[in-house]
C-alpha cells in the first residue's frame, strides 16, 4: 500500500516504488512512502491562501474552540491508533505517551486559548508604553499571527504527540500546518490526519500532510514561513544552513538530540528515598518507548562514593525488564522503531565502549519474547560505566538513541556541574537530593545548559511527572546542541507563529487596532450607566464618572472594626505619623476599592452577573479623613464566551482625590450577559 499525503484538499499518491516501512516487530512491510511529483510550492501556496486566510478570520477563542473540538474527537478514535501504534515498537504504556498525551496536549493548549487569550484576532503583548509627555503618542506591543505556513519535520519516536504538540499552537496563532512526518513511523502519523481530515473539523488548507520527502519545499519558503524541525542535529543544521532558510530569515526553531543528564547529589546515599527515586526513574527512563526519547537519561552523574551501589541497584532493575513483541503480556519493553535504528544504536554503543564499559545489557544474545530477533529491531538495556570522567569524550557527545545510558562518576559538587555542562546544551536535567541547598547549588550550576531541570526528592516524587516528560505548560527546548528551540511552554509557544511588533501613535488609533481602551484615548458618556447596557451594546471606551466622597474617621473605624483591620497606620494617629509614607493617619486601601465599588455600581438587576476580580491594582497615594474621591470607570475590552451567553468585561478604574491625583488603579473584570436581562438567556 502507498502511503499518500493529504494536500490541496485530497489524498494524493506521489511516483515511484517509495521507501518501505516495516512493523517494528516482525519486520513486515506495512506500507510504501513516496513524494516524488509533489507540487510543495502549490502546496505552500495552498497553506497561505486557503488555511491562512480561514484561520485569521477566527479569533482565538474559536480557533481554541476548533482545537478543544478536534481533540475531543481524536479520543474517542484512541483505540484504533493503539492498535496500529504497535507497529512501531511501542507497548500500550509507550503508546500512552503519543496518542493520549498528544491529544491531552492539545486539549491543554485549547484550554490555555480559551481562559487566557482575548476572544479577539491581535493579542495585545504587555502594558502601554507612555512616549510623550501629553500623552498623545503612545506605544503598545501587539502580536498578529504570520501571513505563511508552519512546516512541523517530525521525528519517527512519537508520530501523534509530536504532531499534535506542534498543530495546535500553530493553529491557535493562526496559522496553517503542513506537517511532514518522519518516514518511519508515517504511517500513524497518517492514519490521524485521514481522521482529522475526514472529521472536517478544520477548515481547507489549514493542515496538510506530507508523506516521504518534502522536495523542493525549502525552496520556497518565506520569512512569513515558519520551520519547526525535530530530529537529529545534523539535519538541523543542514536545514538551517539552506539558503532559503538563511537568506530569507525563516523562522527555524530545532529540538535536536541531547546527552541529557540525572544528577545523583551526594546527600543521597544508599538508603535515602532519593537513591531508590533515583534508581527507578534512570530504568524507567532507559526502557519507556525503549530509550527512543529526546529527553531520555544518557549520563547518569553519580557521586564516586555511591557509584558501586548505583551500578549494582540499575543492574538489578534492569535484568528483569522483559523484551519482546509490545502486543504480548508481561514485555515492558518493545524493539526500536526500525532495524536501521538499531543498527545505528549497536553503532554508537560501539563508540562509546571506547571510553566505557558494558555492565549490563548484551544484545548479541537477547531472546525478545514472541518474536524473532533477527527480523525485529531489538536491543536489550544497556548500561555503560565511563573510565575516566574528566577525559572521556564520547559519553558527553554521543547519543544512541535507544534503551542505552552511561554512568558517570562525579568527585565533588563542582565537577558534578562541570561534566553536566559537558553535554553542550540539553533539553532535561533532573536533581535528585533532599538537600535543598544542595539542589540549589547544582540546579544553578547547569541551569544555563538546560531547558528545563527537574529536581526530585521524597516529599514531590509520588505526584512528579518525571524525568522525561515534556508538558504543554512548560517549555520544552534546549540550548546549544539540543538546538536552540523553545516549543511549547503555554502560550509561549503560540507566540512563536506571530509577529511582534512595536505599535506607535496616539491612544485612540491604538485602542481602534489593539481593541483595549488606552488612557488618554476618548471616553464616551453613555445615555444609560455602561451596567445597564449587556455585552453586545457596551462600546470600548463607554465611561462612568461617579459622584464625590468624603472618606471620614468614622468610615475608617467603621471598616476597621467590620473587618478586624486594626493596622495601626488605620487607628493612631501618633503612630501613623511616624511611618516615613504616611506622616499621618490614612484609610484602608481596600475600604477606598469597595467604597469605589459603591460609588460606581448601579444596584438594579441587570446585565452584570458578577464581578471576578480585579488585575494591576495599586494604591498610588494615601487618602486621609478629609479627603473626598471620585472614581472614573471605563470599559477597556471585551471578550465573548459565545457558548455561554455573557463576556468578560474589563473595566478601567482610577480613583482620584479632591485635587485630581489618581489614589488607586485598578482594572475591575466583570461577567456580563448578552441580554439586557440575564433570566432569559436561553
Ligand atoms: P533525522 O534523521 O534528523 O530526521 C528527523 C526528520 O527530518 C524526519 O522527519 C526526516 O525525514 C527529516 N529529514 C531528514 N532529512 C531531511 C531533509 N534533507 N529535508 C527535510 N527533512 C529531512 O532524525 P532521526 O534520526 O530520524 O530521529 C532521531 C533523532 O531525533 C535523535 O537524535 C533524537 O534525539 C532526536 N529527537 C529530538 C526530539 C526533541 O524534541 N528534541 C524529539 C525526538 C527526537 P525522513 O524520516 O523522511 O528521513
């Protein structure tokens, strides 16, 4: 069967026999994966026209909506990509990690869209910047997404998650996705797309698939293009030097491979929980996915003093790991993806043997239960013991990708940090010590090699997500050799598909662009008080001024004594004019918000179901019995929760005194309905 690829809107086969891919396990063909023929301009072009255009109509919360749909769909199709996910080597716990912590980290970045980007089409990027001193130039970062495609080159070891972690930032930034999978493994990576495509649930052109090479598609690309590569980091660089990427500035972001390390401290002897932590997550680490995982444990760094009960403890967890067919009961652990694979794994074993040891792990003679050995790509777990750290070469720069780890023996602290920082730039590092000092110490130490550090000790580590697991909140990415990428990382990685740039001008042209009122922009008095007005009538800009207080020493006392706020700057006068920022006594900052409250609020039923908060508050200048306030009260942006019937609110608020200094500002963000009256949302 050939393997086909989805562009311009349909399944397409290329020319020519195509390279084979094989079931991991008995080494069948199961499919041929060829793109000799394809257009990639017109598909390209495509991307940009088609997906682009759907996209950027969107605002972020239906793209995220779109997403949360597609997501929500894929799960319930699960079973069928376990099934087929077997040949790739994986066991159901591998598969886990592709097909439900793809989907899930697509469901997280939709959920992240939803609760914290506006329901809008820019997103505004920090505060207004004041250029001018009468405040009619102003500047204000916006991000707008990018007007090409995302090209995703996947790796072969997670064809869904790999996938899946890259679409959804794309698509929730707004931009289209042409992703090419790695050849091995496509086939999975294919079967999503055919049900994704099939569901209809993203517009035309918005994802794309390429099955075997992407031709002369770097040819082609743009400095509004984006290249999301995972893989070695010799094609990385490859790509990176081409002359489209090179000379047309193409965003190139690069999650290559890693010599990642777990660094046992020296607190954590034998008998620590720490050591036995540190035991299980090294096997652990070692056999999932069968060591195929960018993040996966290469350098073991252990104190000198520990290094006889490291080996003796990893020896014993590792002689019971069972390999074999991933479909039989009782295999922990599945072959590599391919038998190249392991051809390449026996290779680089060989060079680390150079400087290391073989102390478990023989794969001339593994016995894979339910299968054959000679047609499957097997490889036992192996575990090396480096001579002689310091001088040792190849254990810092060679990665086998597969169940394979060395163990690295470390004299003090300082030469701990020193070998860590020998792998030149990695994406994981994990600490395992109860000393938090310690940890502080050596966390610090190889913080600038890493991309993410994970320390573990016994009070995290029943509820850890471990070692090697990227997550969607976190960035996941490393420096030097690992690449230089950041991806994920909440909407960190959204950002990534967008423009940045500098908005300058006055406040009103800015509040028309960015869709968030700007002080100093026009503040327009609405014929009815703005609460009485639901969603859809509210108009940015729409402004309350309330009446005057008098703030009183009874209205101080009174507060004091509801509240149990007896702060002595409230209560002494002797007292408070003592403190060098008061000189004199002064009322509550939080009796000045909700007598604000009081002053701005119309009481009757209405639109406004709720208040949820209030962002940016500062007290600016104290307010003394005497004083009368007033507040100003401004709609500033508006966000609709379609499904539910009401948007969130975000209100400008300055309170002022008798001279017109602002005493308090604040943004109140309220609920409020689409109808004039809530009960008849339907
Ligand atoms: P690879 O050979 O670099 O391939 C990676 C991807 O690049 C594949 O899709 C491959 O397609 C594609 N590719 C290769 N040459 C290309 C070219 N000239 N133009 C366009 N695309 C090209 O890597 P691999 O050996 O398959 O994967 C294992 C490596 O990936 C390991 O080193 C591992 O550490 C790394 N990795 C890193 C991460 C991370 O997040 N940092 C994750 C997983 C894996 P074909 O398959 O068609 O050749």
């Amino acid at each position: 069967m050939k393997l086909e690829s989805y562009v311009l809107g349909s399944w397409w086969a290329g020319r020519g026999e195509g390279a084979a891919l094989r079931d991991a396990t008995s080494g069948e063909v199961i499919a041929r994966a060829t793109s000799e023929g394809l257009d990639a301009a017109a598909v390209l072009r495509h991307a940009r026209v088609v997906g682009g255009s759907a996209l950027r109509a969107l605002t972020f919360h239906e793209r995220a909506a779109m997403l949360r749909a597609l997501g929500k769909h894929l799960l319930g199709l699960k079973e069928e990509f376990y099934e087929l996910s077997y040949r790739t080597g994986a066991t159901r716990a591998d598969s886990w990690i592709d097909i439900e912590g793809g989907i899930g980290t697509l469901l997280a970045i939709a959920g992240k869209g939803a609760r914290e980007l506006p329901n809008a089409r820019v997103l505004l990027d920090g505060d207004v910047e004041p250029l001018s001193k009468g405040g009619t130039f102003v500047g204000q970062h916006v991000c707008v997404p990018l007007a090409g495609a995302a090209v995703h080159i996947n790796a072969f070891n997670f064809p869904v998650w790999g996938m899946l972690e890259k679409l959804a930032p794309a698509v929730l930034a707004g931009v289209p996705v042409v992703v090419k999978p790695a050849t091995t493994t496509a086939y999975l990576a294919a079967l999503v797309v055919r049900r994704i495509a099939e569901s209809r649930l993203l517009p035309d052109g918005v994802l794309q698939m390429i099955a075997g090479g992407v031709g002369d598609l770097f040819d082609h690309l743009t400095g509004q293009d984006v290249v999301s590569f995972t893989g070695s980091a010799d094609t990385a660089a490859r790509l990176r030097a081409h002359a489209a990427v090179a000379g047309r500035s193409v965003r190139f972001i690069a999650e290559t491979d890693s010599l990642n390390c777990a660094v046992l401290a020296p607190d954590a002897s034998a008998g620590t929980p720490e050591f036995d932590l540190y035991i299980r997550e090294v096997a652990r680490e070692m056999t999932v996915k069968a060591g195929q995982k960018c993040t996966a444990i290469r350098r073991v760094l252990v104190p000198s003093a520990a290094a006889a009960d490291v080996v003796a403890a990893l020896r014993a967890a590792l002689d019971g790991v069972v390999v074999g067919d991933p479909r039989v009961d009782g295999v922990r652990m599945g072959p590599l993806a391919s038998r190249d694979q392991r051809r390449e794994v026996l290779a680089r074993i060989d060079d680390l043997r150079r400087e290391a040891d073989v102390i478990c792990g023989d794969p001339a003679s593994l016995r894979p239960l339910g299968a054959d050995g000679e047609r499957g790509a097997f490889v036992p777990p192996v575990l090396l013991y480096c001579r002689d750290a310091a001088r040792a070469h190849a254990v810092h720069a060679v990665e086998a990708f597969g169940p394979v780890a060395t163990v690295i023996p470390y004299s003090d602290v300082e030469e701990g940090i020193a070998l860590a920082r020998r792998g030149e730039g990695s994406l994981a590092a994990s600490v395992f010590s109860a000393d938090d000092d310690l940890a502080a110490q050596l966390v610090l130490g190889i913080a600038p090699f890493h991309g993410r550090v994970l320390v573990v000790n016994r009070h995290c580590a029943k509820e850890s997500t471990g070692h090697g697991s990227p997550l969607a909140p976190l960035v996941h990415g490393g420096p030097g050799r690992a690449g230089g990428g950041e991806e994920l990382g909440g909407l960190r990685g959204v950002q990534h598909y967008m423009q940045r740039l500098a908005l300058q001008g006055s406040p009103d042209t800015l509040t028309a662009i960015g869709g968030r009122w700007i002080r100093g922009a026009t503040q327009r008095k609405p014929a009815q008080h703005p609460f009485r007005k639901p969603f859809h009538e509210l108009v940015i800009g729409d402004t309350l001024v309330s009446a005057e207080r008098e703030v009183t020493v009874a209205d101080i006392e009174a507060f004091a004594a509801l509240t149990g706020d007896t702060f002595y700057a409230h209560m002494s006068e002797t007292e408070a004019a003592r403190n060098p920022l008061f000189g004199g006594r002064v009322a509550h900052g939080y009796f000045l918000i909700a007598a604000a409250a009081g002053l701005f609020v119309d009481p009757g039923y209405g639109p406004v179901l709720g208040n949820y908060g209030l962002d940016a508050l500062r007290f600016v200048k104290p307010v003394r019995p005497g004083d009368r306030i007033r507040v100003r009260l401004t709609c500033k942006q508006k966000s609709l929760r379609a499904d539910k019937g009401w948007g969130e609110v975000r209100w400008d608020t300055q309170i002022t005194n008798q001279a017109g200094e602002t005493v308090a500002s604040y943004d109140v963000l309220t609920m409020v309905s689409v109808h004039a009256m809530p009960d008849q949302a339907s």
